[in-house]
C-alpha cells in the first residue's frame, strides 16, 4: 500500500516513515523542504514537496492511504497552529477513500453490535493487526475511551468483517 505521510520530517512522522519502510507498505513523505530529501534517501523512501498552505493534490495522487503527523512547530505562532491543526480535517474530507462510506456503515454497525464506540473499534482492530497506534486525546473522557479501546479485543469474525469493509467496492 501507498502511503502518504504528511509531516513526515517530524519526531513521529519520521518514525512513522520508517516503520512504514520496514514492514510491507510504501511510504512517500511529503517534505516542505528539499534538503530534507537526502534523509528519506538514506532510508530508501520517496519523497514529494507539497507544503499544506499551498494544494497538495500532485502529492496524494496514487497514495492509497494518508497519514497526518504534521506539526506546526515549537516556535511557530498560534495562527499556524491553528492552520496545521485544522488541515487534517481537509484532507480527510478532501480525499477520503472511495469505499469510505461503506466502511464507516461496517464500522458504526460493529460498534454497535458490541456496545464500544467506533473510535474503541478502530484502535482494537490496528492492534489486532499488530499496529500500535498513536492516539491523541484533548479531555480526560477522550483518553478514558481511547484506553478502554486498547482494552478491547476483537473476535477473529468481526476482524475478518472489517477487513472486507469495501473490498467488494474494488
């Protein structure tokens, strides 16, 4: 998979950049800036200049996946905290995948079923595929859900039923 990483010069996107590379997945780092391509070189990833005040379409076209570990910087003003902050919104609508609709039915259908909540859903199936995800949270309330989603296990069926969320799609 083709995986678009956004931020990807950063502390986490640069680990998220190099786990991508040691496992099965493509990764592309999208970098502001060109001297930071020799780093993605050393590591055998590609890279793309897109800087997310400008569009980035050149950088998500063929990318399967996205994923936004942009930052806007320790010493970088509230208005483009701001602006980085509210990006990952756009882009998520933007170029939401094609199947999305019918896994977010599967997803809200399973929650459902089992009494969690979708976000508690989506991290017990990464870690039931072994992927360890960074979560973020902006209330005590968000972090209690996220907690009690790494509690949660999820039965090989209702995997198997996620994972073909959208398959019949392509």
């Amino acid at each position: 998979m083709k995986v678009l990483v956004i931020g990807a010069n950063g502390n986490t996107g640069t680990r998220v950049v190099k786990h991508l590379a040691g496992g099965v997945h493509d990764p592309v780092a999208m970098i502001r800036d060109p001297t930071h391509r020799a780093k993605f070189d050393s590591l055998g990833v590609a890279t793309v200049l897109a800087d997310l005040e400008y569009p980035i379409d050149h950088a998500v076209q063929n990318c399967d996946a996205i994923i936004f570990a942009a930052g806007s910087g320790g010493s970088t003003g509230k208005d483009k905290t701001v602006l980085i902050d509210h990006k990952d919104r756009e882009i998520q609508k933007q170029y939401r995948h094609r199947d999305s609709e019918v896994r977010q039915e599967v997803l809200f259908q399973v929650a459902s079923d089992i009494g969690a909540t979708p976000n508690q859903v989506i991290l017990a199936w990464l870690t039931g595929h072994g992927i360890i995800p960074i979560t973020g949270a902006s209330t005590p309330q968000q972090m209690s859900e996220s907690l009690a989603g790494f509690d949660l296990t999820l039965p090989d069926e209702i995997l198997s039923r996620l994972d073909a969320a959208g398959a019949e799609q392509q």
